[in-house]
C-alpha cells in the first residue's frame, strides 16, 4: 500500500537556536524555502535576545517537506528534538 505524497502530516519538535543565529531567519525559511506551515507553540528568548533561544514548533507538511526542513536544521548543527509522540510540554 503506497502513502499519497501530499498527505500533509504533523511534527512536534524543540529546537535551539544559538545566540549567533538570532540575526538569521531561521524559522522563516521553514516557511519560504521548505513550504511548511510552521506554528510556534511556545518560547522561551532571554531578555534582549542576549542568550539562546528555544522553541517548540509545529510543522505541518508533506513528509518530504519536514524531512527536508529537519535537514536544514541539522545542517546548521542546531539542537532538535522531535517531540511528536509526546504531550509533556
């Protein structure tokens, strides 16, 4: 049974963004260059974005979509966690 490409699926993850990537776009190019939906579920930045920033993220998408954006954020040797089949946070 083969799955339909464009089943649009959800993923639950945390991501750390270093303080030296606070002038990137990092999330905005999930958006813009991946085509996902990206909905932050919560965040924690320090006071005047001086230290890292944490963000728990839904992603909603093809599976080729998110696998992508992950590997985008992988490439930039970010912490993430996939939080997807869990409801503690």
């Amino acid at each position: 049974m083969a799955s339909d490409n464009n089943t649009l699926t959800n993923k639950r993850i945390r991501v750390r963004i270093p303080k030296d990537y606070h002038q990137e776009p990092v999330i905005s190019r999930l958006v813009s260059d991946y085509g996902l939906t990206v909905n932050i579920t919560a965040a924690i930045l320090g006071a005047n974005a001086v230290g890292d920033g944490w963000f728990d993220l839904e992603l909603q998408g093809t599976d080729v979509k998110i696998q992508n954006g992950l590997t985008y954020l992988y490439d930039l040797k970010l912490e993430v966690w996939d939080d997807t089949k869990t409801d503690d946070w």
